[in-house]
C-alpha cells in the first residue's frame, strides 16, 4: 500500500536529486583557473560531415581558428556529390596556416554510418591523440586545450555533450532544453561524481590505445559509438572524463516532429546501452512528482514548480544557456514529453538515421 510518507520521500528524494545534479553542474561553471596541459602532443581533429545544415559553414570553419599549437583537420564525407564537399575545399583552400584535407569515400566496416565515414580519416591520422568532432558543433579557440585539461593518468576518453544555443523558434528552444537543462546537468554531474559517460559530439582518446583495442569498428557493437566506447574505456579499466564545461552545437529552428525523433532515438540508444539505468528515467522530469504532490498537498505545487525550474534556468543563466521566458515553457514541455517518450522507447529497439537502419547488434558485454 503507498502511504502518504512514502509519497512525500519520493517527492523529496527526486527533488533533491534534481537540485543536487543542478548544482554539480553549476559548479563547474564558476570562476576557476585553467589547468594548462603538460604535454602538448600532435593532434589529429577528424571531423565526420554529411550534408550542409545551416550553421555547418560556421561550425566546421571554427576547425580552422584554434589556438593550439600543432594539429591537423581531416574532413570525412562519404560520397562525392554531398554538397558539403565544395565548402570544405573552399575553406581548405585559404591559406589559415592549419594543415587541412578532405576525403571522400566508405567503408562499411560497421552498421554505424558515422564510423564507416570516419574510417579513412583514421588510418591516416598522423596525431597521437584523435578529437573526434560532430559537424555540427562549434569549435571554441581553446577546443583542443580543454580536451588535454581533463585528461588524466587513469583516463581513456574524454567528452562532451553539447550545450544548444541560439534556438531559432520555440521547438528549437525544446531542443536546447532537452540538450542542456536534462542532458548536460546529467552527464555533468554524473562525471562530477566520477561516472562520466560518453557522448558522440565530441570523443578524444590516444590513438594507439583504440587501435589496440579493435579500431573504430570496436565502436559499431551497440547502437550508437558512445555507448560502446563508454564499456570499452571501463573494460580496460579506465575512465571516462568529461571536459569540465561543454562546448556549444547552434540549434536554429526545429519541428515538433523533429525534435521527438531525435530524442526518441537517443532514448533507444540509452536504453539499448544501460537498460537498468534507462529504467528510471519514467520519473525524471517534474511532471512525476508535481502529480504526486498534487494528491498529497496540492496547494505546494506552485512552490514546488517555482523551486524546481528555478534551480534549472540558475543553472542556465550561470552556463551561459538560453533562460528566458520562452525557454521557461520550452523546460515545461520537454517535461510533458519525457513520460511518452519513455512509453515510446519500449516500441522497438533500432531507429532509422538518415537513411540507415540502426538494429541492435550482439553486444559481448
């Protein structure tokens, strides 16, 4: 039989629980001096492209303006004709002192259209360390530099989730809400507490290391890369660190339609990678314990509410995220969407992306 007392601690327990992980995200965001890198190898930043979205010119040209001192660019794309092809060759063209190549082909050594594409880049990498870089993320000058700050004796990835900025229309500020106030305050703090998890947008690691370790066709064993590059960096007995602030991919505007898939893919790949974990989730967000607040004492709900996404747009304002007005309804309805999109999930087990199906491969671990 559910009790009132027991109403009330689980009330309390996820709200404390949601102001807790807010603050070890926040934490990181104030003022604190950066370590500088002892060692400054070679790097190699390969960066997989596919088509030509809004902000790409912006964000793949940022490759070009880090202040590191020795690296180089290799732009990956599949197939000759991808639009993206005659803006990397303009921008390999100017002279920004940055060696810089592109290569066009696949290899299908993976069910993962990424991997397959990034394959080529990877065998040719000359750096003794790899960063990894989503098309779509916005490079900051210091990019490299924050990468070798996290790194540590016992690491063998470091990563990052993506921050949304710039939300073009109010689903655009859904997605920077998923993004930021439920998946960055998670992996943030999860790393805050030594349980850091990967995330594809950015995956930086030594590069003989994965290679002795079965390449990057070692990442195509469960849905998504991360997930496998999380097991593989804990089976070696290694960590998984996070940067210890996350780097920004522009949103522009986006379709409801848009936004569900995306993140109802990304709930597969969860639930595919670390089910026991996935489970949970039913209750995350603030629409689970402002319905059991509202049978227990409904006239808290309000101050509930108010101190529930008050600590969120805090966090927001702090981290430099989107925090106004509209953002405020963007955090209400992605909290109205995490039920259905966890009822969601259970419907099957793969997801199409960009063409290709994705199906759950056997998984050794």
């Amino acid at each position: 039989m559910i009790t009132s007392a027991l109403v009330a601690t689980l009330v309390a327990s996820l709200t404390l629980l949601h102001l807790a992980t807010a603050a070890f995200a926040a934490r990181r965001y104030l003022p604190g001096r950066p370590k500088q890198p002892a060692h400054r190898p070679f790097i190699t930043l390969l960066r997989p492209v596919c088509g030509l979205d809004r902000f790409d010119s912006e964000t793949l040209e940022s490759s070009f303006h880090l202040t590191y001192p020795s690296y180089e660019i290799i732009f990956c794309v599949a197939q000759d004709a991808d639009p993206a092809c005659a803006a990397l060759r303009g921008m390999i063209a100017r002279p920004p002192g940055v060696r810089a190549r592109l290569l066009i082909g696949n290899d299908a050594v993976t069910g993962n259209p990424k991997l397959n594409n990034l394959v080529k880049g990877w065998a040719v990498a000359e750096g003794s360390h790899i960063a990894m870089a989503d098309a779509n993320l916005l490079l900051p000058p210091d990019y490299l530099d924050r990468l070798l700050e996290a790194w540590t004796p016992d690491c063998g990835l470091v990563t990052s989730p993506p921050a949304g900025l710039r939300p073009g229309n109010l689903w655009g500020a859904v997605e920077c809400a998923f993004l930021n106030g439920f998946q960055a305050r998670w992996q943030l703090a999860a790393d805050s507490a030594g349980l850091g998890f990967a995330q594809g947008k950015t995956l930086f690691v030594e590069k003989a290391w994965l290679d002795a370790a079965g390449g990057l066709a070692a990442l195509g064993r469960n849905l998504a890369e991360d997930v496998a590059f999380t097991k593989l960096v804990r089976e070696a007995g290694r960590k998984v660190r996070l940067t210890r602030q996350v780097f920004s991919q522009p949103v522009g505007q986006r379709r409801l339609r848009a936004v569900w898939d995306r993140q109802l893919r990304w709930s597969r790949v969860r639930r595919d990678g670390f089910p026991l974990l996935f489970l949970p989730e039913i209750l995350l967000g603030a629409l689970p314990p402002a319905l059991l607040l509202a049978g227990l004492a409904p006239g808290a709900v309000l101050l509930f509410l108010a101190l529930w996404y008050g600590a969120e747009l805090a966090l927001s304002q702090l981290a430099g995220w989107p925090a106004g007005p509209r953002d405020l309804a963007a955090m209400v309805l992605r909290d109205l969407m995490l039920p259905a999109l966890w009822l969601a999930t259970w419907a099957r087990r793969g997801f199409d992306w960009r063409g290709t199906a994705m199906e759950v491969a056997h998984d050794p671990a």
